[in-house]
C-alpha cells in the first residue's frame, strides 16, 4: 500500500487492534474482534488514514505515539438513551421493592407521567447540568458516539426544550450525538382520553417544526399495549417518510403486536427491546437490513423472564446491537460495560457479539455503518486505548476502569476535560 505521509499525521505504534471488521479472518476463518497485532493506527485529522503493520511506511516526521502493545478498540457506541430528563423515579422504585404495584404509583401520578412533569418544570440549564453528569460517566469509560432521545415533553414546547439540550450537549463535549424525536413515547395527560389526537399533534406539528429546525434525525415510537398501537405507530412513519425521516422503534417489550414487521415496512434502523420477537418478525427485519437492538438492563431492572430470541437472531444474521437504554424508570444504568456483561450473562451472547454490538452494530443503528465502529481506512478516528491484553478484559472486571486513552476525532481527550465541565456548572 502506497502512502505519503504528512507531518501532522499521527502514529499509534505497536498496538494490539481489536479492528472489528468481520472481513479479517484467522486461521480458523473466524473474525475473533477482527484482531491485528503488530500494527500501526495512522490518524490524519479527523479520520483514520491507514491500518498497516508495524514498520510498513516511512514516518518521516509523523509524531509517533507507542502504546507498548495495549489494546486498541473503535470507540463505544451507545445507541438507545434517553439521557435527557427531569427529576430521578428513586423514591418509585423503593416502592416496587416494597410491595408496592406500578398500577398504584401510576394512579397516584407516577410512572412515566411523574418524568413528564418533572420535564416540564425543569429549566433548559437544569436539564443540561442533570444529563452532563450522566454524559461525563459514559465519555469516562469510552463512549465517543451516542443517541439521545426526546419523549418526556410530549408536547412541542417541551419536546424542543428537551433536544435544544440535546444540541448544547452536543456543542459542549467530545462526543457525536445523534439525537432521536420520540414524541410517541406515551399519551400525555391532557390527550388521556383522545391518543388519536394526539398523534395528529405528533404527525402534523411537533414532527415538521422540529425537523425543520434540524433538531433531530431520526423518529421514535414505543408501540405497545401500554403504548400506542399499530396503526397509531404507521400513522407517525408515513409522516416520517413523506419527510425523508428514518425511523425505528420500541417495539415487542412486553407483548408482540407485530412492530417489528411495521419498522421492517419502513426499512427502519432498528427494533429495539424485542423480548417478544417472533421468527416472523424476525424474518421481516432480515430481510429489511434493520438492527436489534437488545437492552439488557431494562430487563434487569425490571426483573424480566422473558428474553428475546438471540439464538433465532443470529440463525436469521441479524445483526444484534446493545445499549444502556439509560432512563428513568427501568434501566438507569451509564456504564455500556455493565450492560455488555449484562448481555453476555443474561442473553447469552458471546463476548464478541457484545463488543460488535457496541462498535459496528451499534453504527449501524444509528445509520453510520460506513464511518463508526470499526478501525479502518476512512473511519472516524474515534477509538480507545485500554491498559488490556484482549477485549474481553473490558467487560469482565467490572468497578476499575482500563481506559489509557479516549481519542475523539483523532485528538486525546481526557478526563480533566470532565472536570472543567463540571467546574462550568
């Protein structure tokens, strides 16, 4: 490979790179993390400019970076949060734990609705320093990409409120944000008795203004018996679609109405929870090219039994993604490391499927297949060094974090980047 170095290129030398592309094979014809060992990482500006052995080029005055063989992976990704909100359901869940059923502290205005409120209450600037610590705990253990959803406004003003947050975030830290409108999220109290309407709300106002503004970039819906319901849900994508909006949705957590086959329609990003998944709907996001993104954590929390269909998933090659789906109410959890061993512990994927689906499963959920997760020419160079021999050291031992270096767009960035935040505050 012919390549003519520039002096502002930057070499990380003798690295251990946990590539994760599926197109590097061994000598068993497995990916194993798509590793390379002996390898240089050569950065130019913002992007990865070539992956070559040791040695390979002349660096002429490249600075040069030697990692002393520790381990080098794409940076995480962490494709379903809801990162911006009001208040915290603490107090809530005590009382579940407690005996307490969520029928009775919904009825006395908890739940999803207490988050609403809160929401609404809250300032732009409460809003903002509340997730910036939830934001400094994922950039701390090497989240570089992540997307955050609206849906605790439900309607236009707070909606706005909550992505214009989404925005400053986005402004103020080393980390891409892709955020979603997930104003279908729940019918909000004053549509109690009319949901319809409120989808016409959704459909012909908050949707077109706030893609207009550019506030977010893909759509949302959380259909489901609690939720809204098939049609309510096709309602929403073909307003989406006349707008060129992707779409994707919470879909099958807690009973199968067939939103999977409905996102699969659209040839949407993802499906995201699906406890519930039939192999009919299975085949339907096969054939659509659409992720499933599993939320281990949300099942924890919530003390499931059901889970979703891994092993029909990977006979179907559906690619499997994992997140946090950080929020309030069941999964309130900002470590993806956490949620990586929660997947392999329990859903029984392999540590490598956990790590695909956090770097090149989770870019493609978030539509950026071609420029995320993976280590490769053309790439950004969103990647982290680990004080780690292999990648499965990184959701094994939990509580110590193994982060050396967090490199976003091809600059180090670190953690005294965290404290200024926190200082602004």
């Amino acid at each position: 490979m012919s390549i003519e170095l520039k002096d502002s290129d930057v070499i990380w030398r003798n690295a251990r790179l946990a590539t994760m592309n599926p197109i590097i094979k061994h000598m068993d014809g497995k990916s194993h993390y798509g590793m390379l060992e002996q390898h240089d990482l050569i950065v130019r500006d913002e992007k990865i400019l070539a992956v070559l052995p040791t040695g390979s080029i002349p660096t002429h005055q490249s600075e040069i970076i030697d990692v002393k063989q520790r381990l080098i992976t794409p940076g995480l990704i962490d494709c379903h949060t809801h990162l911006v909100f009001g208040g915290n359901r603490a107090s809530e869940w005590e009382q579940r734990l407690n005996g307490i059923s969520y029928a009775e502290i919904s009825a006395k205005g908890g739940g999803i609705n207490a988050t609403v409120n809160a929401t609404r209450n809250s300032s732009s600037q409460q809003l903002e320093i509340a997730a910036q610590k939830r934001l400094n705990a994922l950039i701390a253990e090497g989240v570089t990409t992540v997307e955050m959803k609206s849906g605790y406004g439900l309607d236009l003003e707070n909606e706005e409120k909550q992505l214009n947050v989404v925005r400053a975030l986005a402004q103020k830290n080393p980390i891409e944000i892709s955020p979603t409108l997930l104003s279908a999220h729940a019918v909000p109290p004053e549509y109690k008795h009319d949901p319809d309407a409120y989808i016409d709300l959704v459909c012909d106002s908050i949707l077109p203004t706030l893609w207009q503004k550019r506030l977010f970039e893909s759509v949302d819906v959380f259909c489901e018996t609690v939720g809204f319901n098939l049609s309510q849900a096709k309602r929403l994508f073909d307003a989406a679609k006349r707008l060129g909006i992707p779409v994707k949705g919470h879909v099958e957590q807690l009973s199968n109405l067939g939103g999977s086959e409905l996102v699969a329609e659209y040839r949407g990003l993802s499906v995201d929870h699906i406890e519930y998944l039939d192999e009919k709907g299975i085949e339907a996001i096969g054939r659509s090219g659409t992720v499933a993104v599993l939320l281990p954590g949300a099942f924890y929390f919530l003390k499931e039994t059901q889970r979703p269909p891994v092993a029909l998933l990977r006979q179907y090659g559906v690619p499997m993604a994992i997140s946090t789906d950080f929020n309030p109410g069941t999964s309130p959890f900002t470590s993806l490391r956490l949620i990586m061993n929660m997947a392999c512990v329990q859903f029984g994927l392999t540590p490598e499927e956990a790590w695909m689906g956090v770097t090149t499963h989770a870019a493609r959920a978030l539509g950026r297949a071609d420029s995320h997760g993976q280590l490769a020419a053309g790439y950004m160079a969103d990647f982290i060094v680990w004080d780690a021999h292999n990648p499965v050291d990184i959701l094994y031992e939990l509580g110590r974090n193994p982060l050396d270096y967090r490199v976003y767009r091809g600059e180090i960035t670190r953690h005294d980047h965290l404290n200024r935040v926190c200082d602004n505050e």
